[in-house]
C-alpha cells in the first residue's frame, strides 16, 4: 500500500512514537470521511520495544494498522490526566498500573457483596481505565494494552498480554509485559511532535471538516493549558473530572489561609509549556494520601508542610547522605544494600550498642520527628523534604503500628529511607506512606527499615549469644526484643538473610498464630 505521510518523534531507545498515514483500503466506503483520512499505522518505541510489533498469520508485523483519528482526539482530550493523574482507582495492587488495573478489574468477595460498594468500585475502575489505557480509544481496532500515567516526577508506561474479544488466534503482541518511566517532558513532546504534524496534515485534505478543526485546535491548546489544570491531576482527589477538579479546590482553600509567600513554596512546581515536569508539595503530598481524608486532614497536612518551611532546606549534617537512587528490579534486595551502605557511611555501629537509636539518629540527622492523627488509619507515616524545608517525618498516630515502640521505630526507618533517596537533591519530597503510595518505592523502603534496625554485624553477633536455637520460637521473640523490632519484622529479616529456611520460618509463624509467642499488645 503506498505510504502517504509519514510522523515520527523522540527517541527509541527511550521513547518515541510514529504515525503512518496511508490511503484508506476501503476507500472511504460506509465510513465518516474524517475517520476515512487517518487510516494508518503507529508504533509506540519503549526503551528500545516496539509495543505495536506483532505476530499475524505467522509473520511479525512492526506496524498496528486501523483508524488513527481515535487515538489523535484522546491522546488529546486526556493530556492532563494522562501526564499527570498518578494514583490508581482501587489501590496500588502490582508493581505497575498495568498489573494493578489487572488485578484489580473486579472487586473482592467483600465488597462485591455489598451493591453500593461495588458499583462505587467498578465506576472508579472503568472511569480510570478511560482516561489511561490506549485500547479506550480502538474502536473496533486490535491495538496493545498499554497503560499510561504520572509516577512521582515521571511518566510511567506499562504493558500486559490480555486478549481482546474477536482478536485473531494467531494476532499476538511481542512485548509480552513490562514497564518503563521516564521523563514527563519526553513524553509531552513525542507527543506534540507527531501529533502537530499528523493533524494539520489531515486537515490540509479536508479544510471544512468542523471534526479536524477542533482537533487542531485542542492540539494547539495543549501549549496554553493552565498550570492549576495539571496540578489537580497531580493530587487526584476524586475519580473523574468533576470530583478531582472539587478535591483541588478544598486543599487551595485551605493553603489560601497561610502568607502569600508560604503558598507559593507549596504550589510551585516545574513545568514547561506542555506538562508539569517537577515536584509539587501539595499535589504530591494529597495525590498519595487517601482520597478518604477530610477537609480537617487537608489543612493539617498543609500546616504541616508550611511548619517545615526553611529556605536553608536540608541540615548539613544530612546533605553527604542525600542522593536520588533510582528503582531496580528487586527492590527488597535494594533496600539491603542501601541500608548497608549507610550505615558504613555514616559510622552507625562505631558503639557498644546493640540496637540503633533510630529516634537519636533520626535527630542527629537534623531531621523534625512528631506525630499526626489522619482520618485513615492505613496511612503510615509522611516524609517531608527539599531545598525550601527542613525534613521531616510525621507518623500517623491513627495506623495500628505507630501504637508500639517496634512499629513507630520502623515507621521511622522506613521515612528516613524516603528523605535520602526517594527524590533527586534539590527536589521536593512530599509522600505518605500507605497504600496509594507507589508500591515498590513501599518495598524498598521496608528492607531499608529492617536492615537499619537489623543490622547484619550485629544480627550476628546477638545469635551467637544465644543459648537456644535460633530455629525456634523463643529465639525469635528473643532476638525481637533485642532490636526492639516487631515479632513478623524479625522472623522475615532473619528468613530473607537465610537464616531461616522456609520451613522454619512457616512452623514458627504457626506457633505464633497459636498464641505462644509474646504479644505485641503487650508493648507501651
């Protein structure tokens, strides 16, 4: 078929995407003229995969081919959610939204069960669901089931190999799941660039069309979208359009009571004339809280953050060990080393003690401690840092951990993780720890809070003192005491660094179900 018009931008290493516009096949028989216009292809590059690369009839197709001017109109007229909106509608349940949005396309047997809780839930999925996965916009086309939506201060894309009704037995995509992030501002401008280009291109061939005028005019409006617009996506309280945009308006209204200087630290973010690029505390901040928190918690968090407020920004004490350190595959493992590095780094063990003061390094480090009391009890704890405050760590009083030394001292580990590689130096950190935070951020975090409190030399060095297997109940309940850790936090530390094998680990649990092991409701 001859190739009218080819669009290509970015970069395929990273990112890029291509249209190809070709003749219709049916020649604009029974189909809107418009529509008729943008047959052709596309493919979506991702670090170097070729979302669009397929099997069909046995050969590997590079191209998806169908009607583009569906695609064109909801990139479009989902810009700001797409670049923007992070969380996802039912909790973060995978690793990414493709996997969460799978796991989570029917609600459990509990909430099933109850109609209003179902609908509320099933609304919420598919209303997400619209604004950000690409097969939203197939109309009757086989195209990838690929997801996009903001991560923090990235643009995240994912990928899964779900099956479409009618799809063809031998119609198989090649990229069979996976995940990447990158910047806002590479996404935003791929694109721009391709769909500048692509729609002047159709208008050129149908000047009247009113379809592709407006078109090119919500195209050529992306460049003068207004800031305020992004940023409610960015907090994401609600789950369309309506309720997001009411959300954005209660936590603006409660910021508006601090001084005009204070307001402009929480509302300033990076941005370019296409997408919010960088940080923004309050969106931040409420886009990983609860979308259950009320009014009374809004202003709290904000008071919170205006408290912090210090244009000195990170003690000095603190700066040597600050450094944005970016995801790997494993981040349990990662955390490890992480903690591990840091505690050679900063002498942690250069004592006689044989647990770590986290509340005294946590002062030492010139980072403020206090507590909270949130509406939801799930959230953890909040991290709060960058160039224009002083750090700091709140902990939800209301979260059933925080009730114990063992928890609030892993709640302060696990924030202290955020505070030193959870954002790039000099950028804000605004992140509430709980389920609507990102999930492997969460995991990362864990491991660090145990390595912290658990450290191997000393981990050692208290299970050679033992005068009892450590393959034992009162071991564990023993060496937890110790590290003033929680039963669970030790039993899986010491079953990760192989100290207990699965077996072991399962029997000793069992026994704990039982009751026999000391309670931590016993704790003050």
């Amino acid at each position: 078929m001859r190739i009218n018009k080819e669009f290509e931008a970015g970069e395929r290493a990273t990112f890029a995407l291509k249209f190809v516009l070709q003749e219709d096949p049916d020649k604009g028989a029974s189909i809107d003229p418009d529509l008729a216009l943008s047959w052709g292809g596309f493919q979506l590059w991702v670090e170097g995969k070729n979302l669009c690369a397929h099997s069909e009839k046995g050969e590997i197709v590079d191209t998806v081919y169908w009607y583009l001017l569906p695609l064109m109109e909801w990139l479009t007229g989902n810009w700001d959610a797409l670049l923007h909106e992070e969380r996802l509608p039912n909790g973060n349940q995978g690793d990414n939204a493709w996997t969460s949005l799978e796991a989570s396309c029917f609600p459990p047997p509990a909430i099933e069960r109850d109609e209003d809780k179902s609908i509320r839930w099933e609304e919420a999925w598919s209303k997400w669901w619209q604004r950000h996965c690409l097969r939203a916009c197939r109309e009757g086309g086989i195209i990838p089931d690929v997801v996009i939506r903001r991560w923090r201060d990235e643009v995240e894309i994912s990928w899964g190999p779900s099956r479409l009704s009618g799809m063809p037995e031998d119609y198989h995509f090649q990229s069979w799941r996976g995940f990447s992030r990158v910047p806002p501002e590479a996404v935003a401008r791929t694109f721009f660039d391709v769909l500048v280009p692509a729609v002047e291109y159709m208008k050129s061939l149908n000047p009247k069309s009113q379809r592709l005028t407006d078109l090119s005019s919500g195209v050529n409006g992306l460049c003068s979208k207004k800031r305020n617009e992004r940023l409610m996506w960015l907090a994401g309280f609600g789950i369309d359009r309506k309720s997001v945009a009411a959300g954005w308006q209660r936590i603006k209204n409660n910021i508006a009571q601090f001084r005009e200087d204070v307001c402009e630290i929480l509302n300033q973010p990076e941005h370019n004339e296409l997408v919010v690029t960088g940080s923004c505390h309050a969106a931040l901040m409420f886009g990983t809280v609860s979308p259950e928190i009320r009014d009374s918690d809004v202003g709290m968090l904000a008071g919170q953050l205006v408290e912090l407020s210090d244009a000195s920004g990170d003690p000095e004490q603190l700066q040597p060990f600050i450094r944005r350190v970016a995801l790997e595959p494993y981040p349990w493992k990662q955390g490890y080393e992480l903690a591990e590095g840091f505690i050679h780094e900063s002498n942690l063990l250069d004592s006689e003690d044989q647990f770590i003061d986290v509340e005294r390094l946590i002062g030492s480090l010139g980072i403020r401690s206090g507590h909270v009391t949130l509406t939801d009890s799930s959230i953890r704890g909040i991290s709060i840092a960058g160039s224009r405050h002083r750090p700091g760590v709140m902990l939800n009083t209301g979260h059933d951990a925080n009730r114990y030394q063992s928890g609030r001292r892993f709640s302060l580990a696990h924030e202290l993780c955020h505070i030193l590689y959870d954002r790039d130096l000099g950028r804000p950190l605004a992140l509430a720890s709980g389920p609507w935070a990102p999930r492997d951020i969460e995991r990362r975090a864990n491991a660090f809070a145990a390595m912290l409190l658990m450290p191997t030399l000393l981990l050692d060095s208290a299970i050679r003192r033992l005068n009892i297997a450590l393959e034992s109940l009162e071991a564990i309940v023993q060496l937890a005491k110790q590290f003033r850790t929680s039963f669970d936090a030790a039993l899986w530390h010491l079953h990760n660094l192989g100290y207990l094998d699965e077996s072991a680990k399962e029997r000793i649990a069992r026994e704990a179900e039982r009751g026999t092991a000391l309670s931590e409701e016993s704790e003050s």
